[in-house]
C-alpha cells in the first residue's frame, strides 16, 4: 500500500466476477498458487480516505497480522476503519495465469467491451431449475460459474481431461465459481454434452434475452460517441450503482442523446445535400443558360427544408427538454436559460450568488440558444418555412446561393449550433455527475494529446486532493472535437 498523508491510499483490491470490489488483497501464502489458481480481479485502487488516511493503514495492517500472526492481541478493526471513506477510483485490472503470475486483464475481456456468454439452464426431469453454468473465459483458461441449488462439485466430474486435484471452488454469497483451469468455450460444451447423455439432468440452452443492434458506422474511436455516449456512461457509474438507479439516469439522458443524434444526422445530411447540388449547378450538370434565363434542372429546397426545421426542433429539444430534466435531478435549475429576458437576468442573478462559475457559462450559452429558441419558436408556432436556394450568373458559370436562416447561411448555422449544442451537453452533463460526486472524488480534463486513441474520452475521475486538477466549468469558443 501506497499512502499519502491526509489525501489517500493505493493498494490492491479483489474483485469477484459481476461483483463490486470485495476487499484489500493481501499476500498469498507461499507457494498457494502451485494448488489452485483464484478466480478474481486484482484492482489497482486509489482511495481519497483524507483525515482518514493513518486509519486506513492501520486498518489494512491490522488485517495482515491478523492472517500472519495468529493469536496477536490486536485492535478491533471496526473501531480502526469506523468513518473512513470507502470509496475509491479503480485502475488497471488484473489476473493470475495457470501459471501463477499476476498479468494485466485483456483489454477485449474489459466490461465496455465485452459481452459474457449467457448461462446455461440444467433442468431435473419435470423442468425445475437446478442451477445455471456460465463458462467465464480466463488468460490461458477459463472457470465456470454456477448459480442455483445444486452444488458445483455435482458438475465438475463431467468436465474430462483436468486435474481434479486443482478443480476446487469459492463460494460466494450467490453463486459458486471454480478455480480457474486450463479449459477452453470447448470444453465447457463438451461438458454440457456430457451431462446431456450421462445423467438424468436436462442441458437447455439459453434464449437470447437482448438484441444487440447496427445503429451507426462508428465507434468510441470518435469524440462523438467517446464522450457523449461512453464518456458520460463511465462517470455515471462512479455515482451510481444500484441497477434502478443506473436505468433512471439512462432513461433520463437517452432524452438528451436521442435528439441530439437526430440533430447531428441532419447536420450531417444538410451539409451533403448542399455540397451535391452546389457541385452539380457549378459543373453544369443540372444548371445550363438559355439567354438571360438560368434553367435549374434539381430542386433540394423540400428536403433541405426538411432537414432544417428537423435539425432545429431536434437541437432545440436536446437543451430545452433533455438537458433541463437532466440537470434538474441534479438539483441543477437552468429553466430561466429559456425565459425571456427579464426573467433569464434575475435567474442568472440569483444563479451568481451561490455558483457564480455555472452561471458565467450559461451568460456565455444564452448568446447562441436565444438564437436557436427563436428558430424554433417560428417554425413550430409561426409557420416559418425555409427560403429557396437562389441561383447567379459568374461569366459562364452558375452559382447556387445558400437560404439564409438566423442571419447566416444554412449549412453555416447548423454546423455552428450542433457544436454549440454538442458543447453544451458534455459540459453540462459532466458539471452535473461532478456534483453527485462522492467526498474526495470529483474529475479532471485530459489534454487533447492525452486521450487515448481507442476512445479519446475528455474528462476522468481523480482524487480530488492530491490527484489531476479538477475540472471546473466555463465556457470555450473551440470546436467540440478541438475542447
């Protein structure tokens, strides 16, 4: 254990598989690993534990000679740890080898990017449960979790080829799970067989509970989808933890997400509709004169226009609908963001007194969603509708002239607000998790050049004393993909 007076600890902790961290790891006994090799995650984990910092290390001392020197008269633990912080930010994970060597965990087996087998149901002969098996893959072999009534020692003789001597197990609160042995998927599924034929139990595969389903082209490998969509489900998990609380939170940012993807397939849809058509009435491909007479054999007026107002009432959805009912269960009120203009001003005065960086950003934001509000107002309540692209002569060349929306030309303003937007979510959103941060834990903003290439997420969690300096709202006029 690493410890650093009155800010916090590093050690090693143990993890479980589909569990929370279990507890500190300490030492083996020499020579355990020639017997069996464990089942479990080893975590490196920085614990923010402040004032309490000297009592986590007894704590964890206490533990050790507890295992190491039996009959020791020691303290009681409970009174040693009472009030320290429990919480921690997880790093690196890691796995013993068949060998007994502790390894790095393969990045494909990390929880963002791998999907377990699902288990498989072992039936009596009237079709009641007996327990599920789930082959768990493991550096150079593998283990096999069960959960039900019947015991694993009941199902490991049908599994051939392996030194029953090392075939043991944990038992967990809700399930069993074998140590880990040089097994593959294979053997696992010849084991199935096996049971299949040699006993009286009834192997059913599952059903698939899920669909798992093509929506985009791309990956975490772009700002996009690594900071919007994985970047904010990461922070989520640091404050939340309960499944009902987890599914809460999605449902209430899936509000924001889902119109924001509308938003940006239309900018996107916008910007090659106007770049085909510009390209063809240059060329001469769809535009040719006849006398003082520019003929335009291509309309995109209805499908740009189209494109447009969904553009507008998709962007205007994502921070007057989405983003307000994300932040109010934050206990983060920017309603007064959408008011008019006496009533923005005595909400961003109030705003001032108790959070006065919050409401320097929403000043700063009110510049560009005033605009984007008004849009949308006129097309949903005045019948605005979007003027036709008009066309000039250059000497001998035609040239399409953008419709104008806001005072700017349309593929320039929708470019400009989705970023504007794209902004706004991230940051809002990340000023929102922050505040449910737990106590010493809060994040921090990595530089453009250190984001991994993988998935270039923006911010990360820290220490909040003694770790990356945290991060702090306030508005930017860079590009999305250059904050």
């Amino acid at each position: 254990m690493v410890v650093v007076a009155m800010a916090g600890t590093v050690n090693y902790a143990v993890q479980f598989p589909g569990e929370s961290l279990s507890g500190d790891l300490l030492p083996p006994a020499p020579r355990a690993r020639d017997a069996y090799i464990p089942p479990m995650y080893i975590i490196i984990v920085v614990r923010p534990t402040g004032g309490y910092t000297f009592n986590r290390l007894v704590g964890f001392l206490i533990g050790q000679l507890f295992l190491f020197s039996p009959g020791a008269k020691l303290p009681d633990t409970r009174q040693v740890v009472e009030g320290v912080p429990n919480q921690g930010i997880t790093f690196s994970g890691f796995q013993f080898n068949l060998n007994g060597d502790l390894v790095p965990v393969p990045r494909q087996f990390y929880n963002d990017r791998y999907l377990p087998p699902l288990p498989v149901h072992i039936e009596d002969g009237r079709g009641d449960l007996l327990c599920t098996l789930q082959f768990l893959p493991w550096q150079d072999g593998g283990t096999i979790l069960l959960r039900g009534k019947l015991p694993l020692d009941g199902i490991m003789p049908f599994l051939t080829g392996v030194d029953m001597r090392r075939a043991g197990k944990i038992k967990r609160d809700e399930y069993e799970i074998a140590y880990v042995l040089p097994i593959t998927e294979e053997d696992f599924k010849a084991m199935l067989v096996r049971i299949g034929q040699r006993s009286n139990m009834v192997v059913r595969l599952p059903q698939p509970k899920g669909t798992i389903q093509k929506v985009s082209d791309e990956g975490t490998q772009t700002p996009f989808i690594a900071r919007l969509f994985l970047g904010v489900l990461k922070l989520r998990d640091v404050i939340v933890s309960d499944p009902a609380d987890r599914n809460k939170f999605d449902a209430l940012y899936e509000t924001v997400l889902s119109p924001l993807m509308t938003a940006r397939k239309s900018t996107q849809r916008i910007a090659e509709l106007w770049q085909e058509h510009s390209r063809k009435v240059t060329s001469g491909e769809v535009a040719r004169l006849q006398g003082q007479m520019i003929h335009v054999e291509e309309s995109i007026h209805d499908e740009l226009r189209k494109e447009v107002e969904g553009f507008v009432i998709a962007a205007g959805r994502t921070i007057k609908e989405g983003m307000r009912k994300f932040a109010a269960e934050a206990r983060v009120d920017i309603g007064f963001l959408f008011q008019k203009q006496t009533a923005f001003a005595a909400g961003l005065a109030a705003l001032e007194r108790t959070d006065y960086a919050l409401a320097a950003y929403l000043q700063q934001t009110r510049t560009w969603s005033e605009r984007l509000q008004e849009c949308r107002n006129v097309i949903e309540h005045k019948g605005w509708i979007l003027p036709r692209v008009t066309y000039s002569r250059e000497a001998d060349t035609i040239k399409a002239i953008q419709p104008s929306i806001s005072g700017q030309p349309v593929t320039e303003f929708v470019s400009f607000v989705f970023d504007r937007v794209a902004c706004f979510v991230e940051e809002l959103s990340a000023y929102c998790v922050q505040r449910q941060m737990p106590a010493g834990i809060t994040i921090a903003e990595l530089p453009l050049a250190e984001r991994p290439e993988e998935a270039p997420e923006r911010f990360r969690v820290t220490p909040a004393s003694g770790g990356l300096p945290p991060w702090q709202i306030v508005y930017h006029q860079a590009s999305f993909e250059r904050a």
